[in-house]
C-alpha cells in the first residue's frame, strides 16, 4: 500500500477485514477417536458457554456486578476442543477472556457466576473476578489479564512439569494482542531452547481490542515461532473437531519429545472487547458472516445430518442448560459477599503475617 | 564459628538448602558454566548439574517468569538477578504475577520463590546500575524483602527466604561481596521481621541497614570518640519491619537518624519517620532525621557520586541535629 505521509504509521480510517479461516478438518468424530456418544457431552459444553455469557452480559446490564466482562461468544470451539483433546490433569493457563475455558473444563457454573457477581462462593473466592477465574482442582490456572504476561508462566509450569517427569502437558492460550508483546519472544526463545512440554496458542479473533491483527502485528501470527526453530501450525478456530484433531496431534507430540508448539487458532468474537465496545472498527457485514460459521450451530448440523441424535435431543440439553444456567444466577445471588476479615486473607501463605498498618 | 565472604556466606546457605531439598533449582544469567558474575555461585554447577543450575539467556522478563511458573507448579526456584538494576526489565513479573497470583485465586496458588543478587550501587556505574530497589518491592503487599548487612545474617536470612512459601526478594551488594565476617556453624535461621541491636548506646538510635549499616558503624565509631554513644539497629528485613524494636530504642535514646540507600521521596526512612512519629511521638526530643541518597540519578564523576552517596559525616552531621549539638 502507498501511504502518504500524513496517513501516520498505521493506516487509518480503514475498515479491515479481521482474519480469514483456514480449511475446517474433514475428518469425521469417529476419525477422532469420539465415539457417538461424545458428541453431545461436546454440544452441552459449548452451549453452556455460550449460555452461561448471554445471561452473565444480561446480570452486567442490569448492574448486578461491576468491573470488565469479555465475553468469548463465538470461540467455543477452542475451549471445548482443547478440553475434549487433552487429559484432564494437563495444564491450562488462559488469558482474561476465560469464562469460556473454565466451564469447559468443568468448573462449577454457580462458582464461576458467584465469582463475576465477586462473591465468596466464587472460584476465586470473589478476589479476582471476570478476568481472574482459576480452578486449581481442574488443573485450570487462570484468568491473567496483564497481556502476554502468563506466557513465561506457563513454560515455568511445563519446567516443573518436565523436572517432575509427570507427563503433563501445558497449554497456555492468548490473544493476537499478546504477540507482540516481548513476554512471548523471550519465553518462545527459552522453551524451544529448554525443550518445555508447552503449548502456546494464540487465539486470533481479529482485533487486539478495537485493532485489527493487520495494524498491529508484522507478519503472520504462527510465523514468530520459525525464527526460533518451533513447530507451529495454523488452524480454523470456528470447528470444534478441527480443534480436537489438532490438539490432539500436537499434546502428542509434546508428550513424545518434550518440545513446544506454536498454533494460531483462527476464531471470532461475536461481541464487543469488553462491554463498552461499539465495534466501529468492523463491519456489520462481517460480523454476520462470521456468524454464518458458528461452531455451535455447526456442531448441530453435524449431529442432525449423521443422525446421532434428534432436534428434541438437543432441545433437551438446551433446556437443561437454561436451567443451570438460571440456578447458577440464583446461587451467585444468594451467595455473600466475602467477609470483612478475607481482605487480609490470601495474600501471603503465612496466617500470622504482621500485615503493615 | 567460621569467617567468611559475603559471598561464601550467600553460597553456603545455597548449597546447604539445595542439598536438602531437591525441590529447589537456581535460574540467572552466568550462574552455572560461568560460575557467577560475582562468583557467588562458584562451583554449584559441578556439584548440582544442569537441572538444577541452570543459565539462562539475558532475558529478564522471561526468566523471572518461568520461575514464578515453575514455583506455581511444585519447583521452588531460586532467580539470581545480575544486579537488581537488570531486574527491571522483569518487574511485572514480580509485581503483578509473584505478588498477587495467591491473592487473585483465592489462595489457591502459593509461590515458593526468592529473588535475590546486588542491589544499589556498586560504585561509578551511573545512573541505571545504582539503584536501591527495597523501597519499591517493600511497597508491593504479596512480597518480603530482605537486605542482610553481614554474612552471618546473610546465610541465616537466605536460609529462611529459601524456605518461606510467600515470594521473597533478597538483597545483596555488590560492594559487600568480598566483606567478612562470623558465620555461625550449623543452622542459623533468622526469622523475618527481626531486626538485630548491632550496637548498643543510649544518646540515639541509628536505623540503618544493607551497606548503610557499614557507613552507620563508621559513624558510631565516630561519634563514640566524641562522647557520643549511638544505638545501632539493622532491621535486617525491611518488610515485615521490625518496627517494635526500632520504637523500644528510640523510647530509650529520644533520638533517631534513620540512614537508607533509597531516594528520599516515599523511601525507606519515610516510613520509619512516619511510625515512629505515630509510636514513640511523646519520647522524641527532636524531629526525626534521616541521611538518603538525594532524589537526583546517581551520577558518574567520581566528585559528584562521592556526594550523592550517604557517607558517615552525613550521618554524624544528622546525629548532631537530633541531639543539639550544631
């Protein structure tokens, strides 16, 4: 593009396309190793999700809770898929848009909701809210929301992972905003060196907030790992079975060489960033297209046409989904707030510490 | 009882724990095949091996955060900073991950993990590799913060922060490295939060601690030719502080110069200005005074960096305003 040079150092005033999807894979559930019976179990963890955020951006308007909300609409995918392909003792590590993974990987959605509505009943005890989900017992350790900055984390974890011998695996997601930040190089770097059993995904929506990928990253995303010499792949994001072969394929890898992986997931985000987003940056045109590969109503289709169950199957586990969902308000409701004294709890392993006043 | 270096001290207390529990790993630049920037770590490597010594590229951010990773996940790392200058690069790491990722779960994560290397200046090296940092980590809740001044307190307060499950930041000097001292035999755990009377006197309370403890004791020297009796207290952790024992002294002397290698502008000697105004305000006889590094970068030339440090006339200047002597 000729720029003139009043246009600044990122073009402006132009409205970008966000991402294009690769090829869904064309693999069929069985090709996956999922038998029938797995395929709803997947479709409950997706619509719960996608459910759970409808009705928790409902609570917000209302004003039930305070603070950012990023809702993962759209990306269901990715979480159910990795969940479905992992084992249920490797390692995860999200980013501040991680409601979304938390439900997939089991955590409890009356704590989940107790803890946005920053009750003590929530996973996090109410001391970290939308962006600070973690589930220890799931193996889910959060919930970062400084940008980029849970990436050294997540080779430190597959460090002791790996000086352990456990076997475990560590799958560490981000935005494509966190790319660029230096914590992904210099971690990149050390992983590929060390040969940690890691993972690292980027799950590129489009926008690091209200930036498209194009105006803010050089290059394309999977290709930052060539220059350290790591596996890395690209992959449609908005097809669970895609996501299921592919984790899959890699976690194997890692387990058998200890070495890392780079995927750049392609997937989209119905909503805004957060709440207060008008989504200038994109077209309505875009949105709906994107909407055209909803992972759910994929998923649906899918179960439909193979006939490995019926529309009132499915109506059945939407209802009872509606109804969790229901209980989960109701019980971030009723929950109390954490007691005064927790303010100086949770800060220090040691009880007695001499807090400074 | 053993004389040893600083650094000897720092490596004893190393080893021993490294021994102990395998758990434990040390990741920094130059710690393993170098053998140490500032040989602190001379030999662990040939002991210990390259699991558990382990050099890493200079890359701050990302070592500090892999280990605080590594201590999430079971390991209990120990990150050796070049100096605490380089540390910087690093910080959100340290501020925003080690500090505050138990608070955030709920408690659900502990962070078992001491950073440590030199701190403050080390002589002409300009502005950006002369910086005392306790001020800045003692602010942060979720982080301890210790500064020993000898090598028995360093073997014997590293000892504790290996051991500690909260993440610790570790202070050494450059400048004290090839300092010696007595070093206690066997196990010497001083518990954080207790400061040490390293001088006894009753005219004032002098409040100094790190390197600044050596320029205290000159001055005390000193003073004590001029009739003049001080109380030294190194705090010997700056958070926890061991307010109550500094508060004690000064109840005894009415006195106190408060001497620190931090900026003055909310540093260390404000704090303990601040408490002991609020503690022991009906038995000062005198304001407070305190001997700090001025708010100016440290500068190169060797006149001017000779100002900018604290320096036992200072200390003395400030002894004699507090006790009416000028």
């Amino acid at each position: 593009m000729v720029k003139k040079s009043g246009d600044g150092f990122t073009p402006t005033g132009k409205v970008y396309k966000s991402t294009t999807l690769p090829k869904p894979t064309k693999k069929k559930h069985t090709d996956l190793g999922l038998k029938d019976d797995d395929l709803l179990p997947l479709f409950h963890s997706m619509y719960k999700q996608r459910r759970f955020e409808e009705r928790a951006a409902q609570m917000y308007q209302k004003g039930k809770f305070g603070g950012f909300l990023h809702l993962y609409i759209g990306q269901e995918a990715v979480s159910s898929g990795t969940v479905a392909a992992l084992n249920d003792d490797d390692d995860i590590l999200g980013a501040y848009r991680v409601h979304g993974m938390a439900l997939a990987r089991g955590s409890d959605p009356g704590r989940c909701m107790a803890e946005l509505f920053g009750k003590k009943t929530g996973v996090s005890r109410g001391k970290g809210g939308s962006m600070h989900f973690f589930d220890l017992e799931r193996h889910f350790w959060g919930g970062h929301a400084i940008v980029g900055a849970h990436i050294p984390l997540a080779a430190g974890m597959a460090m002791a992972n790996k000086y352990n011998d456990n076997g475990r695996v560590v799958i560490c997601f981000f935005g494509d905003g966190a790319v660029d930040q230096g914590s992904l190089n210099e971690t990149f770097n050390m992983a590929q060196l060390w040969k940690l059993p890691v993972i690292f995904v980027v799950e590129n929506n489009g926008y690091s907030m209200g930036t498209a990928v194009e105006r803010h990253s050089a290059g394309e995303l999977h290709k930052r790992a060539d220059a350290y010499g790591m596996k890395n792949a690209v992959v449609n994001g908005m097809d669970v079975f895609t996501i299921i072969e592919k984790v899959q394929e890699v976690a194997k890898d890692v387990r058998e060489t200890n070495e890392p992986w780079f995927l750049e997931v392609k997937t989209y985000r119905y909503r805004g960033h957060s709440m207060s987003d008008p989504g200038n940056y994109r077209t309505k045109e875009e949105l709906e297209e994107f909407r055209g590969f909803d992972p759910i109503e994929r998923l649906k289709t899918y179960i439909l046409k193979n006939k490995i169950a019926k529309e009132e199957d499915l109506k059945a586990i939407e209802d009872e989904i509606e109804q969790i969902v229901l209980d989960a308000i109701d019980f971030a409701e009723e929950s109390d707030f954490p007691d005064p004294k927790e303010l100086y709890e949770d800060t220090y392993t040691q009880d007695d510490y001499p807090y400074h006043v | 009882m053993a004389v040893l270096q600083f650094r000897e001290a720092i490596r004893e207390a190393l080893t021993e724990e490294m021994q102990r529990d395998e758990k434990i790993i040390l990741m920094g630049e130059e710690v393993a095949e170098y053998d140490g920037a500032y040989k602190v770590t001379q030999g662990m490597y040939k002991e210990f091996g390259g699991k558990r010594i382990i050099d890493t590229p200079i890359s701050e951010l990302g070592f500090a955060g892999i280990g605080v990773g590594a201590a999430m996940n079971g390991l209990r790392p120990i990150i050796e900073f070049m100096t605490f200058n380089f540390a910087v690069v690093g910080i959100d790491q340290i501020i925003n991950n080690a500090a505050k990722l138990r608070h955030m779960s709920g408690g659900q994560i502990s962070i078992p993990i001491v950073f440590r290397g030199p701190n403050a200046s080390g002589g002409q090296l300009a502005a950006t590799h002369s910086v005392a940092y306790e001020t800045i980590y003692a602010h942060i809740p979720g982080l301890k913060v210790m500064y020993p001044s000898e090598p028995g307190d360093a073997k014997g307060m590293l000892k504790t922060a290996i051991r500690d499950n909260d993440p610790v930041i570790f202070l050494e000097s450059e400048q004290m490295y090839g300092m010696k001292g007595e070093v206690p035999d066997g196990e010497n755990l001083i518990p954080f939060g207790k400061g040490k009377i390293k001088r006894e006197g009753s005219d004032v309370t002098i409040v100094a601690h790190g390197k600044m403890y050596h320029v205290a004791k000159q001055a005390a020297e000193q003073l004590a030719k001029d009739g003049v009796e001080a109380e030294i207290i190194d705090p010997r952790t700056i958070k926890p502080l061991d307010i109550e024992m500094i508060v004690e002294s000064v109840k005894k002397t009415n006195r106190c110069v408060v001497v620190d290698e931090t900026h003055p502008f909310c540093g260390f000697s404000a704090e303990v200005g601040f408490l002991i105004q609020r503690e022991a305000f009906d038995y000062l006889d005198a304001p407070v005074q305190r001997v700090t590094i001025p708010d100016v970068p440290a500068p190169f030339a060797k006149n001017l960096l000779e100002l900018w440090l604290p320096s036992p006339k200072q200390v003395i200047e400030a002894v004699k305003t507090v006790t009416y002597r000028n």
